[in-house]
C-alpha cells in the first residue's frame, strides 16, 4: 500500500517529524510518501489560508492518482480541497478532521476539540454541521499557539492539558480531539497526564486516524461514492502559470 | 450606494444580461460594477470548480475594498469564497444561496430548490448544513441543464415549471427558490405559471436576493460579525504569477 | 411603497419616537404610517398580552390592505397575530423576531437576543423552534427592565451593554440581537461601545429589519406563500361589538 | 375532582356529543362540565380562527379557576391560548394536541397525523416544533372534511382509515393520533379496522388524552412550571365589551 | 384494573415502602402486585446491571401476561427491558424514564433530570436521544448516592434540593424530573422547598408517573404499536436453568 | 494482534464461514478467535433476542480480556451489549452498526441500510439516534430474509441488489451498509452489480467494518472513554448457574 501525504502549506518546518510520525502511522507493511505545496500559504489558519491552498493540492491529488498512489491524506484538520479532490480521483482522500471524528465516535458519547487559535473555531463548527454529528461534539476550544509555533512542544502539551481539563469538567467532553494536524505526537502523553489527573479518557491524533482511515479504505477496497462526489463537468479553466 | 458584482466564471456569456437585471435589482437610486473572473472556470457546477474560482474571487473582493465599494456580491448560488472574503474586507459581501434562503425563510415554511445539475446536491446539502436551516428545506431538484446553457430560456422555464410543481405536489414544497443565479429574469413568470396551475407560492431569484441583502447591510450600517469571521493571521503566500 | 406601521398595543408613549425612527427605517423614498390599537394591552410582555393584542391587529392588518398599503409591519419582536394574518391579506406583514433573525443570519455564526424580562424568554424559544434555527442562537438574555420603561435610554443601553458583553463572552454570542422593538436607536451605539471593548459584532434593531424585510418582498414582488398561510374557511363569528 | 371543559367555538353541534363522550373520559368518579364560548368563531380551522377564539377562552379559564375546578381542557386540537391560559392561573390546563402527543410518545416510534383541513398543516408543524418532537412524527394527513361536517360518521370514518393506511404504508407511520377533537368516538373502530386489514396499530384520541393528562396532573398534585408560564405583568386593558 | 409491579433487582429493601407508595400512585380503585427479580443485580447502576437484569425482567412479565394483569410497570429510571417486553406482550408495559419525561412534556419548556450517580448519566442521554427530546432536556446532574443507599432521607432530600436548584440557576431548568425510582416519595417536599426558594417548579416522580401512564393506556384501551415492536419471529433458545 | 470475535447466538451454522472471511478481515499480521455463545438465542431478530444473547456475551468479554486479547468483536450489527462490554473492561470492544457508521460517514453524505428483517428497523432507529447521525441515514430498507436463511446467497445477493437499487433510486442513498453481520462477503459484488447498474456507491460490510476499527484502537493505542463507560460499582448479582 502506498500512501501519498500531502502537506498543505509550502512551509517546510514540519517536514522531518512528519516522515518521522508517518512512519509510526502507516506501520512497516505501508510506504508512504510527504510533499509540500509549491503555491499556497506557509501555514493554514483561516479560511483564506484554506482557499489559496487548494488549488495546488488537488493538483497534486490528481498527481498522486497518476503516480499509482492508493489513498492521499491531506495532512491538515481542516479537511481542505477534501471535497473536490474526491470529485477529481477514483482513490481514498482523506483530511484530519473527518477521519479525526470517526475514530472518536466509537470511543465515547461526548467529543471536545482542541484547536490551534479562535480564527478557526466557526470552520471547525461548519464541518462539524455538514457531517451532521452536532449532537455529539460539546465543545471547541483552542491553546492559542499559532501553527508554525506548534514546535514548542512542552509548552503546547502544557496548553493541551489545560483545555482538555477545562472541556472534562466544564463542557462535560470525554472524548479528546486534537485540532491541528501540527499536534503529533502529543496524544500518549497527554492521555497520560489526564489519567494521573484522575480522567481516564481517549485522545485522537487527527494525522493518525487520517493514516488509518485511508488504509482502511484500500485495505477494504473502497472509495467515496461517486453519487456524492460526481467527476466535474469537462471546461475550459484560465490558471496563472 | 456603490456595489460590486463578481461574476465568478471565465465566461462572459451571461455579462450583458447581468447588467440589464441588475439595473431592475439594485433599483434607480443605487450604482452597480460587473466584473468577471481573469482566472478561473467557464462555469461553476463542482467543488472543484469553486475551488478554482476562489483565489481569484478573493483578489477582486479585496480590489473591491480598496476601491470604494459598499458591498460586494459574488454572483453565484454556491457562495463560493463568501467566507473567505468576509475574512478580508469590511464591507458587506454576499454569495447567491444565503440571501435567497434568508428571503425565502420568510414566506413559507418548506422551501424547495430547484437547481441545474445533480453535481451540485452535495453542495448545497452542505451550505444547508452550515446555515443550520435542515428543518426548513424538504427538497432539492434539478432541471438538468448546464449553467452554460441556460440560455434557451424556453427550455429553462418549462423545466423550472415541472420541477416546481413535483416539489409542490410531491414534497409538501410551499416556497420555490432557484438554484442558480444564471436562472436570472425566470422568477416572475414561474410563479405566474405555478400560480395558473393552482398554487400560489413566491418564487425567489437568488440574484435579486443577494442584491436586496447587501443594500439591506450597506443601508443598515451592518457587516458581518468579526467574532466569526477573523482577520487572517499574517503570513507568507506564494503565487503562480 | 406605502407601509403601514401597526404598534400592537394602546399605550401611545412610544409613537413620537417610532415616527422619527422609521423615517430613517423606510427612507425618503417610502411613506409609511403609525397607528395604535384601539383595543388589547397596554404593553406585550406576556403571551396572554399577545392573544388580548391580536384580535385588534388583525381588524388593522385588514384595513390596511383595503387601503391600499403595500406592506404592513407589525412592530412588536414577538410576531403577535403574523401568522393569521398572512392568512387574510395579499400584502407582505411582518413583526421584529422573523426579520430581525432573517438578517442575523447572514452576520455571523452565533446568535444572541437581548430581551426586556424573563417573561417572554420562553415565547422567544417558541419562535426560535417554530423558525427552525435552533442551532443558530446560542443564548437568550434579559435586561429585566419594562416595555414601558424602556425609556430611561441611559440605563437600557447600560444595560444591554452589560448583557450583550456577558453573552459574547459566556455564550460565544457573535450577532446581538435586540428583543424588543421598543430599544430603537440603541443599536449603532451599543455596536460602538462593543467594539471599543474589543468585539466588533453587528447589533440588530428589529424594526429596521422589519422595515427593509417588508420592503425587500414589495420591491421583489414577492408575498408568503398561500400553500403555508392559506386563506381562512368562511364561518360565522361572534364578537363583543 | 372536577373538569371544565371549554368548547373553544360559538357553534354548539357538538354538545350533546361531547357531553356524552367526556362521561367516557374522565369516568365515574370525576365531574366535568362543557360550556362554549359567548364570542368567537363557529368552528377553529385557520390561526385567525384560533385568535379569535383566545380572548374569550381566557375568560373561561380564568373563571373556572375562580368557580374551583380543579383543571381545564380547551378541548381543541390546534391547544388554542394553552400557553396564556397557563400564564393566568394555577390549576392544569391542557389542549388537545400536547396530550396526545404525550399519549402517542408511549406508544411507538413513528407517529403520524390524521387531521381535518390542509389549512392546519402548518399550525401543526409549528406545534410539533414547539414541542420539540420533530423526530418522532413522520406525516401529516388530512381527511378534507370541514370541522363542522364531522357529523357524517361513516363518511369520517373511512377518510380517516384510507389517510391512515397512506400514513402506515407510504410514511412508516406506526401510531396515528387523530388530528381534531371533533373526530370523538372514532379511535377504536378505526383501530379495529387497521388491525383487520394486518396493521396492529394505536389510535389516539386527543380529548380523551386531553381528560386522561389533566387528570394526572390534578391526582399527582402538579401544576405547569411558574418559570415557563410566568404571571403576566400587570397593567392596562383596552376591551370592545 | 390489575397492575404488576417489577422491582427489576434482587434486593428487596425498597419492598414495604414501594407497597406503601404505590397504595397512594394507583389509588383505591386499581390493585397491584410487587415483585422482585429472583435472578440479576442487587440494584440497577450501570448498563451492565441493566443486563443482567432483563432477563429475568422478561420472564416476570410474560407471567404477568398469563396471570391476567392489565399492565406492568417495570420500576426502574432506566427502562431495562422496556423494549423487549413490549415484543413479547400485548399489554401496555412502562418503565421510570419514558413515563416521567411524557409527565414532564407538558409542564414547561426546559427539563431538568437528577439522578443518583455518575455512572448512569450517558445510559440518560441515550434515552433521551431514542425518545427524540433532545431540545428539551437541557440537564442531567447526580446526587451522587448509590441506589441502596437512598434510605437516608434527608442527605437525599438536600442533595435533591441542592443540585434541583443548581440546575434552575445554571442549566435554566424549568421542570425537575428525579431520575431513580428508588426516590419514592420526595417529590412534594422538594417542591415545597424550591417554592420557599423563589422556584415554583413541578418535580416529577418516575414510579408515580409509571402508574400514571400505565393507568392511562388500561383505561384508553391502548397499546403499544406492533408495527413498532414486533413479535420476535420464534426459534430455539438455550439457558443456564 | 489477537481479536477474539464473539459470534453472539447459539447456532453455529455461520462459523467456517467466519472464520474464512475473517481471515480476509484481519489480514496475514493478526490472529483470531471465533467463539459461539453457550447461552442465548439462535440468532439476533428482535430486541428480545438481544436480551438474551447479552449475559453471555457479557462473560465471554470479560474472559477474552483475562485470556489477553487486544480487543474484541460482537459479530452481530446490532451492537448488542457493547455499552456494558466496555463498562467491563479495558480493550477496545466493537459491534456491527457502530464501526459500519463510522466506515460509512467518510464515504458520502447520504446513507442507507439493508438489513433482514422488519424486526429489527425501530432498533437501528434507535442505534442511529443514540449514534447522533440521524441526518445522516435516509433509508432503511429490509430483505425479509431471516438470518439463519442467509446461506441462500443468490437469493440474498438478489434482494440485497433490489433493495439497494430503491434505495439509491427512491430514497437519495449513495453508501450501502449492510445491515447484518451474517451478509459475509456480498459487498464486493454487489458494490460491481451496482455499478454496472450505473451507481458507482460503496457498500460496506459490517464485520469488515467491525475488524478494521478494533484494529484501529488497538494499533493507535486507544480504548473508550471511562467517562462515558464507566466501571460499573461492585454489588451481589444471583443467576441461573
């Protein structure tokens, strides 16, 4: 099985501990492989973030299927260009917040999120009500750490722990999300600090469950349906390059 | 009162019409812009192509600003961009679809769409999602005709005419609201015709609702809540131009 | 376009006001005119106030389309009698609850109201569920201050200053609404002093909204649909006069 | 324990009948008494008729608090000044739709509406949203027979077993309430006749739900919550008496 | 009318005070019988408690059948076997929950449950989601006391009143329903006290409200739907005895 | 891995077939354990049936974590005892339905279930809405064939192909999941047949679906909320044995 990972930004800060991640996510019998944007912005934090990135990683979506790739991850808890790039390809795309969810909906009757900065919160409740689980999710809260400053790892574990705290007592969340796909690798220990914190509850790495869902789909061969993602009409299209 | 009107498409076909209507939609007292897309699709009827309209419809929003403008209307059923360019600018910016089911929420109480391609139910299932109206839409139909031609206005109006009529007659519809905004100039007559046949129902033409919609902003000294719709964190994009 | 302004109640303390807040509501286009009831309560605070006020309004609402008026507003935010009273006439009605959500509904993600007293939170919530926007509004609030004290400006804008505040940062309210049509001209100032305290979110007054509804449907040509409010069955009725 | 029973209408066709019926309903060791209303409509088909028919039924409720009756029933289906009534006093007060849907809720997972006139169908999706239950009922149906035509029993009864074999056939309905307390003494010949023709299904009766929760209410020693249906503030009354 | 009433654990320590109780919630013209389980939990705390006591649940209410009664009520909060039983019997069976929260729909708007302990509050939000109310609970909070250790009434009368009036002050509770039917019994008191606190509430007891609706469905000659609950289709069974 | 798959009936008739298909399921890197129950039904048809196959289940989780396993499957879609499977212990527990939903939520919007008989309709009802994706399933259809008939699979492939063609035709789905865990190896062909057909929809198999996410949670290191399912507290239980 061979994994394309699309990293929707054309910083290339998270690069390595990605490659390095990946290789925990897909396991031994899976190869995968990490490619940045070349157009878009360095990191994605708002819906203007998300529309200039798009454009290039359907471009490399579409490649991945030429290439013989099996599935593609979007490597961001947005989901962004998830949509049309299932309309584009006839293999599994995946962002981190579908997969994300997915995995915690067996895990737990209430969800939180954890995200990045309050710019995001109203894109995260928007796909949130399109996938139609609104009475599942309790609460979105953020550490207010911008994304490519997510490499502060003690100080952003510290902030996860606070608001998982906040979300378990106060918004009565048993079930943790982390959303930003730039969280990796914080979800063991995190799980950890809450259980000697008296909470015994599960949290879900969205780049993780984005690796299992996408294999999961090819391992049990199937892909999107084509009655809700339908091929876009053939037309002309004027691009800048 | 000054508005821009961003067609979202390569193509001009529609131009002339546009601005024959227009004149009828923002009235005497009011002065209007029509301005196509440079880069782009020839039309919108996927994610796919919205996703390509976006950046360029950013682009001519943000103009718009710097220009002086009052309000801005991207001229599509799909409000492609609409949250992204409220992320950008101060002034009111409204797509097709919300301010024709803001219109149609007070006439009726199940409203129908009648829109042009199955490609396209997906989509608007979702911005229904998102506007949070599910209880109030019992229906979305399609007359099967692509946006680039609906020019064949005979054609158009007796296929809006039978599709109306079975979401009446069939899905307990009581408000009919047109799917796309090429659909321009229909309302009037469809409604006379669903009238003839016995039912007395509005007909709202997303057009003039999202022309009635940003006057009703400009006039009321409104714009849309920065709490939902942040200032993007600054940062660096890189461009194919 | 002629409108006709119903103040569903006998007391007259706020009719000064209305007509200089409406001539800046409709315009200088537009004519309108005020009246009182002759009979129900002297203010609508409860909803036995709202069935004692209704017989009266719609006596009025039927006049006013015999004499030729294209629109009629109810100016009370419950809606009293609006329902029935599309019921009887041709002519666009509206009250302050339906357009004033109609228009929030395109300012942000979360919406709040700000009512006068405890009284009417429950009638609020009917009407949230009868709209269907359940998922849009996030709080109900209460300055706990009389219909007919509403005229004390100072301490109602203190007061909706205080609850506004407390809505946006305990209910994550982005859109404030004004629940009640007698706190005209408050909303640009308390959309000053909201964002001068770091929120810059849109303020909604429910007469302007009720005003430029009304007018959207008579410039669109547009009436509710006969299918939702159909026509009355022709009886026999007994009255008190 | 003692029942008033309010006839929301001026025509008395009913009386006899409803005198016969309630002796049925609330059993021998219960009193109850009917009385119509002095000034209204002959019958309740629209909202106009149910606003014209409010005043008077408040009245009556309050007098029958004040002559020590120990609970009301506005014997209607549309629960016509349910609400205000409740604001007014102390004793239960119940509608005729509220009660059998809460009889129905028992009773199995789809409930479906059997009603007189498409001109209710909107007021009944208003109370279905009011209450909350919106999941649990499946179709609204009418039977196209005038209230005060329900007299022709044969004809009644076989419009309400064909629209109730629509509703269990085509909208999976599996309880049927019926939809006017007009339809009195039909409930168990037609669940009779729904049994013979292989569907085993309840049929609920709203007047007799109505006298069954009033007395539950009255025999558990509780009254609706004060902090739902507040007293309503005091203050001036203009009347046509 | 004959009611059997299932004390669905092995404990009988609730025995001579649910006899004392069900005197006064069945009153001097009905009879009932009680009966512990002779297999399954000594109290119902947990979804795996629940288990284990349904079968025998099951057996106890087929005999009910065969004995003559006219209903059963199965006394517990969490309605275990409800379901089953209602496949298997053509008599109406009721447990604590769905009957209280029915009693509960018609008393105000927003419903509080308080329930004993931590443990069972997700098995509550899942009845609530089967019920199809999910708009009108607004809360469920715990005294947290074990079932058998409910015998201390005035702990269990204080943490009633403390936690009713948490939920009145903070969840905006309007109606307290007591989620356990091992709180026999206290319902006037706590409403007594919540009225000298300035909360004039119903407090619903779940076994009073049992026998209630139970009562209700003998006398209407109703039961549940057997398109809803369908006989189970027959085969072969193996068991410990 | 080591997956112990509880085949939660007494029959036996399905077991080679398991285990062949299981194989496929759990891939060459994991080992597997079938296991029938002792105690129980034949099969899984109604809620009662579930009432009795659960306290057998409920040891045989029990033991599988003694015995070591990583996780556990209740090979039946109806999920029965997995709530108190999981109070139990502390390995990932999975049924049919919820992994099915979980599977089928990232592959289209609209969802539609096939399952045997109409038994069992009100109790995936009541999965679906305990799950929280009621606007996520548009449809189920059955193919009232009872489980132990299964082996007939031209048959069952036939009815499967018919039901699912109404689906996708009448009711808008654009995912199949099969509805029973005893429809083994079907949706391959049927996901061709389909296609052929004209509808390229992905069909998703239960226990495919059941071994992937007990996979999941095991390889991500994670296991359900004990907030949500919590240990249940020690007390006397008596049985049969």
């Amino acid at each position: 099985m061979k994994i394309k990972v699309i990293m929707p930004i054309t910083s290339d800060v998270f690069n390595e501990e990605i490659r390095e991640e990946f290789k925990h996510y897909v396991g031994p019998h899976d190869s995968f492989d990490v490619e940045n944007l070349d157009y878009g912005p360095a990191s994605i934090e708002s819906e203007f973030d998300e529309a200039m990135a798009i454009p290039d990683i359907l471009n490399k979506v579409k490649k991945a299927q030429e290439d013989g790739f099996d599935g593609v991850i979007i490597d961001c808890f947005g989901d962004p260009g998830v949509n049309a790039a299932r309309e584009l390809v006839d293999i599994p795309v995946c962002g981190g917040f579908e997969p994300a969810m997915q995995i915690a909906l067996g895990l737990g009757k209430n969800i939180g999120i954890v995200t990045v900065l309050p710019n995001v919160v109203s894109m995260l409740q928007d796909l949130i009500s399109k996938m139609g689980i609104e009475k599942r999710v309790k609460s979105i809260r953020y550490v207010n750490i911008p994304v490519l400053d997510l490499g502060d790892k003690k100080k952003l574990e510290d902030a996860l722990f606070n608001q998982s705290l906040e979300a378990i007592k106060n918004d009565h969340v048993q079930v943790v999300v982390l959303g930003c796909t730039g969280m990796m690798g914080m979800a063991h220990n995190l799980m950890k600090r809450l259980k000697e914190a008296g909470y015994d509850v599960p949290v879900v790495d969205p780049a993780f469950a984005a690796a299992m869902m996408v294999k999961n789909y090819v391992y049990m061969g199937l892909k999107h349906s084509r009655l809700t993602y339908m091929t876009p009409p053939v037309k002309p299209y004027k691009w800048w390059e």
